[in-house]
C-alpha cells in the first residue's frame, strides 16, 4: 500500500472489527493523519493515547513491513496537496450522514476544542510570554502569513497596529513583497506563519530575513518545517480541520495570548495608545452609530 489516501480508506474499512488499543489508534489516525509524518513515534502515542507498540502494531496490520514504512507513506502523502485536498473533500463526503446537521456541527466544536485543550498543555505560557517580549522589544515588527495563512497574518497586523504603528504585513500584492523587508536587521523581528504544503515565497522571505540578521518567530506545523531550523523561538500548531483543508483557529489562539500578554505588560503608554488610536477612528466615523440613515 503506496498511497495515503488509501491507507486511510483500509484504516476505515477496518477500524470497527480491531481491538480496542488498535481501534483508538486507528480513529487517530483517520483524525489526524499529518500527525503521523509530523511527530516521533513516542509522542505521536502519547498524543494518541496509545502505547509506541500499538501504533507499530497497527502498520502491520495495513500491511508495511515496519512503522517507518507506514510513516513515510503518510508523508509522502503531505507533498501531494492535490491529492491530499481532493482525498479529504472526497472522505468528508463518504462520510456517513448520521446525526444530520448538528453531528457536523458538534465534531467541528469538539475537535477544534480538543486542539485548543492540547495547545494549552503544549506551549508553556512563559513561552508565549517570552515571545511577547520579543514582539515588544523588536524595533519593527514584520508579519508574514500567505496564502490561507494570509487571514491570521491579517489580524494579528491589524491588532497589533492599535498600539504599534511600525508593525509591517507583507502581503505579496503587485509582486513587492521582497521591497517590504528592506532594511530588516538584527533589531528587528519576523512572525512567519506558514503549514504544509509551504508557500515557497514565505521561505524565501523568511531565510532572506534571517540571513539579514534579523530574528524569527515561527508558526508551524513540526521541527523539520522549512522555517523553523533557524527560528529564535518556534511555536509547533495543529492544523487538522473539521473540513477537507486546514484550520486556523489553533494559530489565532496563540497569536491572541501574544496581544493578551503584550497588553498586560504594556502599562499605561499602551493603554493610551489604544484609546487614541480608537478615538481617532470615532472622530473619522469608522463604527456604525444607532440612529444613522442607511
């Protein structure tokens, strides 16, 4: 079995007549296949709630003469994203419809309530601290996310310009985004968001940063991520959604516990930089007031 679309169509075809310890790793696997080419066997158990065993155990049962074989399958699997994408569309399909509408919209809930648990007990929150305190501490602050990173990378900018006014979004447009980094030094600060299957511009961008000097901040999805090897700090998120493509939502918790930590330290020049900043958008008329004509 060469393919990791069809491991997953085995796994489910399986799942239900394995033993318990097999049928748990099974159901993980089919929930979180990335995990399988993201994480160590050790970790990616205990993640799974299994032994290291078991998982060995359940290659066999697909058929692969070791873990490592299965393991490299689901990564292969990673660098196909036409077929990683349309595999999960076409399984979200297949799905059974029991339940109806309030099924999906319950497992979308728990699952991203899940990754939300599991970040919490992943990242220390000295850790995010900390790279608060880089963030305040960086002479600019630039924010890279591109493609279906873009929205996060939007609003972690956007926040972050109500009280840093230096804070850059490199954007892409019009093909300028390597004219936005001019200048980046080793004062200054890069927070690059960026999942499998990586925009190949968003590397390039954060090795020309680095090669300036400048200090990096990463949003990934495991150690071997093109942009974590040389990041000051990296922050490791889990990206499987309850559709066929990945969430965000993981990554905006940890970039809103970077603005919550950068407020709470900020004292009261920030405070005052948020009441001017949103004074000046009532005096512009940015909000809707009730009573105004349509």
């Amino acid at each position: 079995m060469t393919d990791a679309a069809a491991v997953q169509d085995r796994l489910e075809a399986i799942a239900a007549d394995l033993p318990p310890q097999l049928r748990t790793a099974a159901r993980f696997v089919l929930k979180e296949p990335a995990s399988i080419a993201l994480y160590p066997l050790r970790e990616l158990a205990g993640r799974a709630g299994v032994s290291p065993a078991t998982l060995v155990r359940l290659a066999g049962q697909l058929g692969f003469a070791s873990y490592k074989a299965f393991r490299d399958v689901m990564r292969d699997g990673l660098h196909s994203a036409a077929a990683r994408y349309s595999s999960g569309a076409r399984r979200l399909q297949e799905r059974p419809r029991r339940g109806g509408a309030q099924s999906v919209w319950r497992a979308a809930c728990d699952l991203h309530a899940a990754q939300l648990a599991e970040l919490s007990q992943t990242i220390p929150g000295a850790a995010v601290e900390a790279a608060a305190r880089r963030v305040a501490a960086a002479r600019t602050v630039y924010v890279l996310g591109l493609r279906a990173n873009h929205a996060a990378a939007l609003y972690f900018h956007y926040v972050l310009r109500t009280f840093r006014r230096d804070a850059v979004l490199l954007a892409g447009g019009y093909g300028t985004l390597i004219d936005a980094l001019d200048g980046i030094g080793p004062d200054d600060l890069l927070v690059a968001i960026s999942y499998e299957p990586y925009a190949r511009d968003a590397v390039r961008l954060v090795r020309h940063a680095r090669r300036a000097g400048a200090q990096l901040l990463a949003l990934t999805d495991g150690p071997w991520s093109p942009i974590a090897g040389d990041a000051d700090q990296v922050f490791l998120v889990p990206t499987a959604g309850a559709s066929f493509y990945q969430t965000m939502i993981p990554t905006l918790a940890v970039l809103e516990a970077l603005v919550a930590f950068l407020v709470r330290n900020g004292g009261q020049p920030l405070v005052d930089k948020v009441e001017a900043e949103f004074r000046r958008r009532e005096e512009f008329g940015v909000y809707w007031q009730d009573g105004e004509d349509g």
